[in-house]
C-alpha cells in the first residue's frame, strides 16, 4: 500500500542532492525498500535512528521486568523457558542496534546516552512485576501489543529495520503464547490462582494501550512516519485492533479486560475502549513512572559491571586485526 508522498526537503547535515532526492522519492513511492548505502534525507535518517534505537533500548531495559522472577519461578520448565524469552530480548536489541548503526549511529553513543537517561523507551517497562501471574501478563499482554505494533514494521521502508523485524516478531508470537499459557493454567487453577491473574491483568492492561503512543491528535510523528512508509498504521488503529483481539483471547482464559466500555463500533468498524490516563503517560515519559529510576540505575550497573567484557572484546579484535595485517605484508 503506498501512501501519497509529501515531497520531503533534505535538512542540514545531509548534502542536498536533487538525483538522491528523487530516487529516494521514487523508491517510497513504489514502496519498495531504501538500503544502506542510498542516499536519504536527513530527516528520515534522524526519524529512523530516533525509532529503532528507542525501539532497541525497550528490548534491552524490557528484560528487567520478567528477569525479576527467573529465580522465583514456580518449576524448573518454567525457569528455563523464561529465561530463553528473556535472552531472545536481549537478542532483539542486538538486531535493532545493528540496524541503527548501518545509519551511522555508533551503539555505543546510543548505549550512553541511555544509561544517561537521554534517551526514551518504551514506557510500559516501567511497571513493577508483583507476582508470578504478571509474567503471564506482561506476556500475553504486552508481547500481543509489540506483535500488533511491530508485524507492519516488517514492512518498514527501511531495509535492515523490516528485516530484523521479522526475526523479531517470529519470537515475539512464542513469547505471547508463553504468556497466554500461564495466565491460562492460573485461570483454571484455584480460586486464589485465578485471581492472582486476574489482578494482573487489571494492572497491564491500560499500561499495554499505551504502548501504542499517544492518541493520533496528540502524535507529532505520525504523519510523516506513514508517509515515508515507517509506520503503516496510526497508534489509534492498531491500539483499537489490539483491544478487538483481547477481547476474544479474554474469553477463552475466562478472565476479564478492566474495561466496561469495550465496544465494537458498527458504524466505524472499530473497537472502542474506555478513556486512558494520559497524565499518567506524560509522568512515565518524564521519567517519573513507579519504576524508571530503578531500571535505569539496574541498566548502568550492568554496563558497568560488562566494561571488562567488552574491553576483552575490543582487545581480541585488534589482535585479529594485526594478525591479519601481518600476514598480508608477508603474502
Ligand atoms: N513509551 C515511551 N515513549 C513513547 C511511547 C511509549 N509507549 N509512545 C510514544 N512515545 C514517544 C515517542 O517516542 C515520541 O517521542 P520523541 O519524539 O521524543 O522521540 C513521542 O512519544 C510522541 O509519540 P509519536 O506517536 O509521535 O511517536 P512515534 O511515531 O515514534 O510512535 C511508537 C511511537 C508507536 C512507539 C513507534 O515509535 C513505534 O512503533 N516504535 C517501534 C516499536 C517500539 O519501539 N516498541 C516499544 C516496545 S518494545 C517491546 O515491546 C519489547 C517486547 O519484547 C515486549
């Protein structure tokens, strides 16, 4: 589906270049996909660094959450299970830093300016996990919001974000099956398992709507995302297919959405949902969410606590390095 296009100017940083310019043009248009190495403007460039890197910082600070209960989960299949979910996250930031640095963002820049509190993620990981139900729905919750979220961004214009996309959204279906299983078992399990899960269900669901970003009218990035063929879909569309989704899987774990004012719209062929606290958004956004300080205090520690890996890292690659070089001059 390609999206009219607003002629897009290059902004400073970026040599204008007319020809550039209009391949780049064509190629959106055509919906087809821009590589590496194509010229692009600067304001793509920026709004793609912008989205993957806080997109990659969400996989990374996203495992804190869950690895909070690896030690305390309820059966050694269950341990084992988690934290493969938990490594697969970190191995989708991984892809994502990867893909920001073929834009010319070195990770370590964006690594710092995350422990430096510069940089956003998403604001759903910023919920504390109360109890083991929460694993079930921060699972079946938040990983079905990512996988709504992110199965269009296969389609992403740019090339390496659709491509680590798909590997990511592969795993991401795993991790809401995980997630919809647990909550399922706690469900048909004791009165005080089934609550257990219902509560946590009341707590995420609101937070996992948010995820999506602020309503339409209030998206500053929306409009040119789409119409450079970033994003697919408005927050509000895919926040709305979200809640129609719930609804169903809700029924079968016999639990309940927090939210009498679900609705299926005939008129607009939309779901409805009750009204979120966007205050509460704003609060997380500005780093005041009942858990930021905490995850990024965990964050720098473990970059600290890693200094010796990496430098380790960048020994043996200059060692290869010169090795290779040697042997060059003797061949
Ligand atoms: N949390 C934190 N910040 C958010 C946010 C959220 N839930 N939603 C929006 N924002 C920020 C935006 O980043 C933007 O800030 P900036 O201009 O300073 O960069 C501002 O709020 C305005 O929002 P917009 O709607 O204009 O921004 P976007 O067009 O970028 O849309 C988005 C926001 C829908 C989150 C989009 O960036 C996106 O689809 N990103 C890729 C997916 C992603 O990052 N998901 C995060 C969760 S990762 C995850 O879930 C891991 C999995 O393992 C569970």
């Amino acid at each position: 589906m390609a999206h009219k296009l607003e002629p897009v100017s290059s902004t400073a940083g970026e040599p204008a270049d007319d020809a550039g310019q209009a391949a780049f043009d064509r190629i959106i248009a055509a919906d087809s996909r821009i590589e590496p190495r194509d010229w692009m403007p600067a304001a793509y460039r920026k709004t793609l660094v912008r989205q993957i890197s806080q997109h990659a910082h969400s996989e990374i600070v996203g495992m804190q959450p869950e690895a909070n209960w690896i030690s305390r989960a309820p059966s050694l299949k269950r341990k084992a299970i988690l934290m493969a979910k938990v490594q697969d996250e970190a191995g989708h930031g991984l892809y994502l830093y990867s893909a920001a640095e073929t834009l010319g963002t070195p990770r370590q820049q964006l690594t710092e300016d995350l422990i430096a509190g510069k940089a956003r993620y998403s604001s759903i990981f910023n919920y504390p996990t109360r109890s083991w139900a929460d694993v079930g729905a921060i699972g079946w919750l938040v990983d079905g919001a990512a996988i709504c979220n992110q199965v269009p961004l296969c389609r992403a214009s740019y090339g390496p974000y659709g491509r680590a996309m798909v590997r990511i959204c592969k795993e991401e279906s795993f991790h809401q099956r995980q997630g919809f299983e647990i909550l399922l078992e706690l469900a048909q399990g004791t009165p005080e398992q089934k609550q257990m899960a219902q509560d946590a269900v009341n707590r995420w669901y609101a937070p996992a709507l948010m995820m999506f970003g602020p309503p339409d009218d209030d998206s500053p990035n929306s409009k040119q995302s789409m119409a450079w063929n970033i994003k697919r879909f408005s927050n509000d569309e895919l926040r709305q297919r979200f809640v129609g989704m719930m609804v169903e899987q809700v029924e079968v774990l016999g639990l309940t959405l927090p939210d009498d004012q679900v609705r299926f719209d005939e008129e607009s062929q939309k779901w409805e949902h009750g009204p979120l606290d966007w205050d509460e958004f704003k609060e997380v956004l500005a780093g005041r969410g009942p858990c930021n300080a905490q995850r990024l205090e965990r964050r720098r520690e473990a970059h600290e606590d890693g200094a010796w890996v990496r430098e380790a890292a960048a020994a043996y690659a200059l060692r290869q390095r010169n090795a290779q070089e040697q042997n060059e001059e003797v061949a």
